[in-house]
C-alpha cells in the first residue's frame, strides 16, 4: 500500500498546503528568518516524516521578531500574485481578532465558524506566535489568562456554536460585549515579556493547557532540517523534548473520535492550479508532490 494512498480524501489539499510550506521555507531563508514546525505539524514530521495521513493543516512557530521580519519582508517582496498573509491581531474596524496565516490565492479552505466572513479564505500555513513566558509562575498565570481571554473573545466575535458546557456559556458571555472589550489590554500581557530574559516560552493562543502550552527557551535555541514529504522542513533541535512535553507518548496514534475533533476544514476546492516552487524560486512544470 502507497504511504499516500488518499484514505482520508484530503491528498489534494495536503499537497497545496506543502507548497505553501516550501515557499515559507525558502522566503525565510532568503530573508534570515527562523521559523519551526510546531504542534501536530513538529509530530508529523518526526512520526511520519511528513504529514500526519488525516492531518489538513501545517502549523509553524515564529517569535514576535521573526514574525515581524517576515510580514515586512513579505510585503515588500513577497510573491503576492500566489500567495496572501493573513497578519495576526485585531482588525480594528472590524473587531475580528485573527490568527496569521499565509493563504493561497484561487483556492478555497473554508472553515465552518468563518464561512460567512468576509476575510480570504484561500488553503493557508498557520504562523503562531512563540512568546516569552516569566519564570515567576504568578506572572504567568496572569499571561495565560488574557491570553486564554483572546481565545475566547475571538470565539465569541465569530459566533462560535460548537461545543456545550461552561466553555460555550463563556464565550456566549463574552459575545454580550462589544468586539474590541479589553483585547488591546489582553494583547499587551500576553507581549508584555517580550524583551526579557526567562527559561520559558509558551503558546497558549491555542488548544494548549498551561503545562501543555509551556516549554523550555532550551528546546528552540536553535532548529534543524529534517525530511517532510518531499522537502525539508525547520524543526526545534529538541523537538522530541517539545512533543513530549506537549503529548506524552508522542508516538502513540489518536483514536477515531481525537482525529476528528482535530481536523480543521469543513469544505475546500481548487487545489490543483498551483505549481510548486523549487529551489531557485522559479516555476517548475508539476507541483512538489506526496509520493
């Protein structure tokens, strides 16, 4: 049996997503910016050497400068005919807190909460902030908290209606007050470490717990080239410490029900347009492909 036989339906998509990688792999190279695979992307790599089979998404991590350095440098000299950035942030006109995401153009990944915005919905790399976290765990917990208001606030500003529970009843909540209510304020605590000095770094704009979302500074000191597909990809150095400290037993497969719940995309076409890019920028005949 083909390692990339379609069972999961989602090949097609899986290969736009790749190309979309391999041009975020070699603009950041160009551009002396550091990224890493992070999350199911970081465990597909080392589990699968690329995506996890069931797995429509790839996620990266960037801190505040690189990601920085890559939005100006993107729209400086980006390929903006092929591909779209999605920057992270609030939209101040619109109260929309969104996540940075770098889209292709002329294809189409949409996502049940967002169908009815009006926001490029194009097939897209997740870029998540990797941010400085205090050693003092009081202060963390307070960075954790705006950081966990940010994720729901933006839930409720989308009028997300999924699961039951205290969890929903929050975001309802949140969802009585206006767009914007304390989210400059939750943004500047969850950047407020950002220039100092600490052991940690963490990710709680996401599915993470505090323990979960909390690693050592140690693990992405550095990153290194591992196999993905058919390219390379940038990892942490210590990525089998990063998984382990996010999953446990990395290397033990989800059940049914937890593949389901992690899957992101609800409808997606126009895939197949776009041709890969290789090593010198330019356009080759055929895309870079799963084999």
């Amino acid at each position: 049996m083909s390692p990339h036989e379609d069972k999961w339906g989602i090949l097609p998509l899986q290969n736009c997503i790749l190309n979309i990688a391999h041009y975020l792999d070699l603009f950041c190279d160009k551009h002396d910016i550091d990224y890493c695979l992070m999350g199911g992307s970081a465990l597909g790599a080392v589990r699968h050497k690329g995506f996890i089979p069931w797995d429509d998404d790839l996620d990266v991590f960037m801190t505040p400068d690189n990601y920085e350095s890559f939005r100006m440098h993107f729209n400086e000299d980006g390929d903006t005919n092929t591909f779209y950035l999605q920057e992270w942030g609030l939209d101040e006109k619109s109260g929309r807190i969104t996540l940075a995401k770098l889209r292709m153009n002329k294809s189409s990944l949409i996502e049940k909460d967002l169908q009815d915005w009006q926001i490029h919905q194009g097939v897209y790399v997740d870029i998540f902030i990797l941010h400085t976290c205090p050693d003092n765990k009081i202060k963390r917990l307070h960075q954790y908290f705006w950081a966990k208001y940010l994720v729901a606030k933006g839930a409720a500003n989308r009028g997300y209606k999924k699961k039951k529970g205290i969890t929903q009843l929050g975001v309802d909540f949140l969802g009585l007050f206006h767009k914007r209510f304390l989210v400059n304020y939750a943004l500047k605590q969850v950047y407020r470490y950002r220039n100092k000095q600490s052991k940690y770094q963490c990710h709680f704009l996401g599915r993470a717990k505090l323990k979960t979302g909390l690693y050592l500074r140690e693990y992405f000191c550095e990153t290194k080239r591992i196999p993905f597909e058919t390219i390379e990809l940038s990892v942490p150095l210590c990525v089998e410490n990063y998984l382990q400290d996010r999953w446990g037993n990395y290397m033990k497969l989800p059940t049914m029900d937890e593949i389901k719940k992690f899957q992101h995309s609800w409808k997606w076409s126009d895939c197949e347009h776009f041709h890969g890019y290789n090593k010198n920028n330019s356009y080759p005949d055929e895309w870079i492909l799963l084999t």
